[in-house]
C-alpha cells in the first residue's frame, strides 16, 4: 500500500525491519516497473513508468468523459478517479463562486460509507480546506505540490495546516472556459512525498480531461434547463404530437389529426370579483387557482393547451373516462380551495367544465417570425359551447355524447342526461349529460332524486310524448329541479295544442 502511494522511503524503512517483505511480488526487484529502493530513494520516482502505472486510468477517465453527462454524477466520479491515481486519503471539487470556495464533491478515506458527511456544498472556512494554497492555485492557473506541509513552506501560516498538520498536498486547477474557477484539491496524511512528479503529471493530464468533460455537463444541463423552461410555455405533449422533441425543430404549418377529448373550464362571474380585487391580487388569485386544479389534468393523463384569462383548455389524448376523473377531481380541488380562500377572507370561486370527444387537429399558426400551437376542430368548438351551457342549465360539469358514449364504463359514474339542444355552429342536436360526482354530496343527492325524472321528462319530449313529459315536469316542481331547468322545459313545449314537438329547438 505504501508503494502504491509512492512512499519509498516508508517501504525501504518497512522491509529493513521486516524482511520478510523484501520477497513480495507486489514489488519486488523482478517486476519491470519498479527500481531499487536505493535508487528510488536517492532518484525519487521520476524514471518511475507513468504510461504503466496509469494508462488504465486514463482509458477511464476517457470513458467518463463520453459517457457521464450528469454533472453531479460526473463530479462525482471525476474526484474519485483523481484520488486513485494520485494515491490520496482525501480530496475535494471546489470551485470559486462569488470570491467564495464551494465544494461540489468530496471524498474521505477516514469516514466509513454510509456515514454522515461533515461537508456540503456551502461556502467552506478555513478549518475545512487550506484556502490560501487553493485561491493561490486558482488565481496563477498552476498546480500546487507540497511534500511534507509538516515542513516550513509559503503556506505554513494558513489556519488549516496550523490545526488539521496534513503531510501530502496537492491542488491542481480545472481549466474550464467561461464557466468559473474549478480545481481539485487532494491530500495523504500517511506520508509525505506522497504526491510524486510522475503521478503529478498523469493528475493534470486527467484534470485537463476532466475539464472538458465537466464544461460538455454544464451545457448539457444548461439545455436540459431551457428545455423544461419551453414545457411552461409549450407543452412537451404539444411537440410529441407533432412529432418533435425540441421545439427549435418546429416548423409553421405544421398539424396533425386525431381524436382526443378536450376540457374547457372558466370562472362564473369572474368579471364582477375582479371589480373588488387588485391586479396584482388577481394575478395571485388565478395563479394559485389554476395550479391547485391544473395538476389534476396531468395526474389524470392529460396536458393544458392554453389559458385565457379565467379560463383553460386541456387536451387528453387518452381514454376519455381520464377527462370525466380529471373534471371530478378539478371540482373537489375547487371546494378545497373555496374553504382556503374563506379563511383568508377572499372571494368563493364557482367554475363550469365542458367536455367533448372526437377528432381534431394539432398544429402551429401565425407567421414566421410569430406563432403559437393551435388546437382546431368542430370537437373543439362544441366542448367550448358545452361548457357555456353549464350556465345556462346551473350545472357545473356536462358532457356531450360523444364523450358519453365513448366511456368504457359510465355506470362507473352518477351521470344524467340533462337536455338535447342545437348549440351554435351545429344543425344537429345533441345530447347533454351531466356529471353529478362533481357535485358536493347534499346537492348530488338532491339531484340523484329526480334523474329518473329529467330523464323521463327528455324521453317523453323527444320520442315525442308531450303529457308524459308535462306530467314528469309538474312532479319535477315538488322535487327540486333548479328554475333554469324548468324554464327550459317551458321553452320547448309548443304553444299552441295538437302540434306535434318542434322538429328544431331553439339554439343556445
């Protein structure tokens, strides 16, 4: 062990007390690359075989460079390697930041593995390293061999060969361009001259290499850094679409269709709440709004496409059941919320959330020097017009037909079948369901009473059985239906007696 550490001297003392050891085939006079003690202790090691000992090293450090774009992994393991080829106890990655040393990896022999490190990547003090000798590499961009720091030598005053009495130093300095001052301090308190001018040199060689490979990590983390900065503002579920990782590779006119489920949600009477709020107040309120209900839309599979003021648009390019347990979830976040926000003495929100299924197209628009991801499609503007309607009829989640019947399994849900209308921009009517999970449990059991009833009352209207519907609307009046549901149902029945249901209803 104290030949590999290159201490001669203590393996010439070791084998005049022990002879035995004069034998060892880990250095004995016959292996080729080891001279004799006497010349070793009057020659040092400078005839010592370099490319020997330490080209396996830097065939490692090679790999490492091509291999490790980790940063704090490639620190890791760049320190680990310099420790072994220099044959120290202990060393560090230190880089100055702000006129301070921070440490961004280390390695000591004396503390067992698993064991709690005394050191961390804080601004370090002189009991930890010797600062003098590292600002001193640092700034002349030259490496620091001390063999015996026991002995008088330039840095004897700093405060940490005064009370830590090292034998071995060394500090070399990472040439890195433009990305601060990095260097590599390394220490052996088992004997001095540990740091010999042959393995110096395999240490700057690989340093050299470490450096490159330490930049090649910080831009690489500075791309990955950009590229979760773009997922605010373009969502990487957007670019995979289109087929794209990189939202650099995007072109304009670029689209592609298919079939997703899209959400639309707003705030009621958000106009009116602004009225009584700061900007900046309002600012905070959608902000923290949107981020307790907007994480319910990834966990459920989907990925917000754009806001607009109050209100969101999410795309979900799954089953479309995710959507339903995205607007179930959204609504109990909401209630969350609401008794946050009473607490606090802000205002009580009350949203809508219109769902809708079927094709669509994906694409970018706008021109070249501007442009945005874009969502276009009839899918699109009905989910849009469903989610209106949740005005209109006083529920908070409806659901088109489409959506309902492409769930595998709706009875899974609380869902009724509110009205069949003709929604602007569509001649045929469809069918609206609304989802009653979305309810607080008093109103969903309120409302649980009479869907048999609304459900009738649609059936009887539609087939068309106009008394069988009045009858079902006149019971609906003793089981609380909501007055918006009942002036609906006035507007449908035909005004003059005998006529048969109209064969349009009136747009909404």
């Amino acid at each position: 062990m104290y030949y590999r550490w290159g201490a001669y001297r203590k393996t010439q003392e070791i084998e005049k007390r022990y002879p035995i050891f004069r034998t060892s085939a880990q250095y004995n006079t016959t292996n080729s690359s080891r001279q004799t003690l006497d010349e070793l202790g009057t020659q040092g090691s400078t005839t010592l075989n370099a490319d020997f000992l330490d080209m396996s090293s830097v065939f490692r450090a090679s790999q490492m460079i091509s291999g490790e774009l980790v940063l704090d992994k490639l620190l890791k393991a760049t320190l680990q390697i310099l420790i072994e080829n220099a044959g120290a106890k202990k060393g560090f990655l230190v880089e100055q930041k702000e006129g301070a040393l921070v440490i961004q990896a280390f390695t000591d022999a004396d503390i067992p593995e698993g064991s709690e490190l005394p050191y961390s990547t804080l601004k370090v003090d002189a009991s930890i390293l010797p600062l003098s000798l590292i600002n001193t590499a640092l700034r002349t961009n030259k490496p620091i061999v001390i063999d015996n720091a026991r002995e008088q030598n330039s840095f004897s005053s700093d405060p940490y060969l005064i009370h830590q009495n090292p034998l071995s130093m060394m500090c070399v300095p990472l040439s890195t361009h433009n990305q601060g001052k990095v260097a590599v301090y390394l220490e052996n308190n088992l004997t001095h001259s540990a740091f010999t001018e042959d393995r110096v040199k395999v240490i700057k060689l690989l340093a050299a290499q470490a450096a490159i490979s330490i930049e090649n990590a910080r831009i690489y983390e500075q791309q990955q850094s950009l590229l979760k900065a773009q997922q605010h503002f373009v969502p990487i579920q957007f670019l995979k679409h289109l087929g794209h990782k990189d939202i650099s590779d995007v072109k304009l006119g670029e689209s592609v269709s298919m079939d997703m489920t899209v959400l639309f949600s707003d705030i009621r009477n958000f106009t009116p709440l602004v009225e009584l709020l700061t900007p900046q107040s309002v600012i905070e309120l959608l902000n923290e709004y949107f981020s307790h209900l907007g994480k319910h839309i990834s966990e459920s599979g989907g990925f917000i496409d754009s806001y607009s003021g109050d209100e969101f648009l999410a795309l979900f390019a799954v089953p479309s059941h995710h959507a339903v347990d995205a607007g179930i979830k959204m609504a109990e976040a909401l209630r969350k919320f609401n008794l946050d926000s009473a607490s606090k003495n802000r205002p009580i929100l009350k949203m809508g959330i219109g769902v809708n299924t079927g094709p669509l197209v994906l694409g970018t628009m706008g021109a070249y020097d501007r442009m945005q991801c874009s969502v276009l499609g009839d899918t699109v503007n009905l989910a849009s017009r469903i989610e209106q309607l949740t005005k209109v009829y006083g529920t908070q989640f409806l659901i088109g037909e489409n959506t309902f019947n492409s769930l595998e399994n709706p009875e899974k849900y609380s869902i009724r079948m509110v009205d069949r209308v003709a929604v602007k921009g569509k001649a045929m009517a469809v069918r609206l369901y609304e989802v009653l999970d979305a309810e607080d449990l008093t109103r969903k059991e309120k409302k649980g009473g009479y869907q048999r009833i609304t459900s009738n009352r649609n059936g009887g209207l539609f087939q068309p059985r106009l008394l069988l519907g009045f009858r079902d609307f006149l019971k609906g009046l003793t089981s609380g239906c909501r007055r918006s549901r009942i002036r609906n149902f006035l507007k449908q029945i035909p005004t003059l007696p005998g006529k048969s249901t109209p064969n349009r209803l009136e747009r909404v």
